[in-house]
C-alpha cells in the first residue's frame, strides 16, 4: 500500500498579501524539513535520499477540477520509502477566512477522492493557523439507519504552540510557525509587529552562524512578505538591519529567490541613491593627501576594487564558483581565480 499525506492548511488574514502562495512556495523549498515538523512519524517512512518529484498535472485531475474558488489541493510529491516502494504524498493547502462547520467533511471528501483514485494510505493532517480556541474541528462522522463512517485525521494547532519551544527549535518551520504567532498577535499594531519582525530576521536569521543559506533565504523571504509593514516601517527595519546584512548575510544580496522581498528591496534602493555619495566620500578620504582631483579619482577606483576582491574572496568562502563570482562582482575570471588561489593555497586553480 502506498503513503499519502493530505495536508489542509486553514487561516484567517487581512486580503494583500498571497498568504496561501507563502505557504506553498517555503513547503515546496524546504519539503523535507516540513515533513519532519509536522509529520515526524511520516518522516522516518520516507527515503529522502532518493529525491522527491511534485506532480502537480495529476493533481487537477484529482482535486481541482471538483472545487470552487479558493479551495484548491495544490501538491502531489511522489516520495520513495525506505523500505523501497515508490509511493505518493498528497498535500492539501488551503486558505480558509473563517471557521468552516463542514471543515471535517471536507477533509473526508479529499480523503475518498484520493483514495478511490489512487488506492493508496493516506496520511491526512490539517494545519490551523489560526489563534482562535473554538476553531478546534472534530471528527467527521456519518451515521444513517446502520450505516455509520467515523474518519479522523491528524490536526497541528498554532494555538497549543509553546513559544519558548519553537524558539529553541533547530527546525525552519518552527520559526515560520512563529512567524504565524506574530501575524495574529500583531494584526491591529504595526508598531508591535516591527519589533518582533526585526528580532526574527535579525536573530533567528542574519546573525544566527547554524542556520543553513538554504533556510536562511527561503524564511527571510516568507516572514519578509507574511509580517507585512507600511513603508515608513519597512524603510527603518531596513536601516536598522543594514549592518547585520552587509556583515552576516551578504550572499543573501545576490539571490535571485529573494531579491524583490521587501526589506532587501529597499535595502537595494537604498544602496543605490547613497552609492555615489558614499564613493566620493571614500574618495576623498583616499586622496585628500594630493588634494588634487586626479588624486580622488584614483581613490574612488582604488576603495572600489578592493571592495570588490573583498566581496569576491567571501563569496568563494561561501562556495560559489568562479564564474558566478566573476559575474557577480564584475571582476575577470583570472581575478577571481588569483583570489581564490590566495584563499585556498593548497588547491589548484580551476
């Protein structure tokens, strides 16, 4: 028999942001740590070793093409077991704004669908996001004259989370699970939710040395875009984190993932209206000996390039190749590969 996870993801926040996408896009990104999260019995079933594949064609023939509006099944991961067998997960993600009384029904719907289609287990669990004590949906049960279905499925409440717990946790999804903590907390003040905004990105993601790029990337993008701020707030989150980016995070700056979040993206404006004033600056402290212009020229060119082969000798550090660091900071392969050499003497040049 095959393994088959159903995941139904409920939520309840203000329309602007793309919540359900957010979802999606750090499940697909960092899919086994999300397994290991909220299935931990599950995971030990799974060979991740063996890679896992998203079918998300099989999918609307199974589910979509039976919905309305909002309420879409959007994965299928077919997984390898340990054991050998080459089965499904069927993961359901939902955005759902306020309590359901035929949410138990839905979920036993999914369930038949994909059972009859696929004749495979299913693991089924539904993710509530939201903070509210009442949204505690039960079993679905069915009874008429004799004829009775009792189906149960597996439920993770952000409302029973221990805040202290998640924070302890070395798993990205507990900090994404606190990120959903906060949105609630904070959905009528700004002010409160720029301060802990600013303690997430700065010490469970900039200035934390044990968390993997991968991790580091992907939540900073989710909880960049979820704990949405005005702009006069993001304008000072993005001053107040400058420093910690520019010395723990740089290589963050160069990824086309996350780019366009909002912080770095103002980050990036920013940059770009002080970068010639900042050169002239340091220009002029390089040349003001001569105190001629030729002489502050010489300055700007001589602090750019060194700034350069600084950022080049860190980014080879962090393991991109020559190429990419090449294109990155504008420098000539032969430069990247003399700055490499000089930080690896023992190895060759490529």
């Amino acid at each position: 028999m095959g393994e088959v996870l159903v995941l139904e993801k409920r939520v309840s926040y203000s329309p602007g942001t793309d919540y359900d996408a957010l979802w999606k896009k750090i499940i697909s990104e960092l899919f086994e740590e999300f397994i290991l999260f909220f299935a931990p019995d599950l995971y030990e079933a799974i060979d991740f070793g063996k890679g896992i594949v998203f079918l998300e064609q099989e999918l609307h023939k199974v589910i979509i093409k039976h919905k309305k509006g909002k309420k879409i099944a959007d994965k299928i991961v077919k997984v390898s077991l340990k054991n050998g067998e080459e089965k499904y997960v069927f993961i359901h993600i939902e955005i759902q704004g306020k309590k359901d009384p035929d949410f138990s029904k839905r979920m036993f719907t999914y369930f038949y669908r994909l059972f009859d289609r696929f004749q495979e287990n299913i693991y089924s669990i539904a993710i509530l996001t939201d903070l509210s004590k009442s949204n505690d949906p039960q079993a679905f049960q069915y009874s008429f004259y004799g004829t009775e279905l009792t189906y149960r499925f597996n439920t993770y409440k952000f409302n029973e989370e221990d805040i202290p717990s998640l924070k302890k946790s070395t798993n990205p999804f507990a900090i994404a699970v606190l990120a959903g903590i906060y949105l609630h907390q904070t959905e009528k003040n700004y002010h409160k939710r720029y301060e802990v905004k600013k303690k997430l990105l700065k010490d469970f993601i900039l200035t934390n040395p044990n968390l993997k790029s991968i991790y580091a990337e992907a939540l900073f993008y989710f909880i960049d875009y979820l704990l949405y701020l005005p702009h006069e707030l993001t304008k000072q989150l993005t001053k107040d984190l400058s420093i910690n980016i520019e010395k723990e995070a740089k290589h963050m700056l160069y990824s086309e993932k996350i780019k366009e979040a909002p912080t770095l993206a103002e980050y990036f404006k920013t940059v770009r209206e002080e970068g010639f004033e900042k050169g002239i600056e340091k220009g002029l402290e390089m040349g003001i000996e001569k105190g001629i212009e030729k002489g502050i020229e010489k300055g700007i060119e001589k602090g750019k390039m060194e700034e350069k082969r600084n950022l080049a000798a860190e980014l080879l550090r962090e393991g991109f190749s020559v190429e990419k660091v090449a294109k990155m900071v504008k420098l000539s392969l032969d430069e990247v590969e003399e700055i490499g050499a000089s930080i690896h003497p023992n190895q060759p040049e490529s």
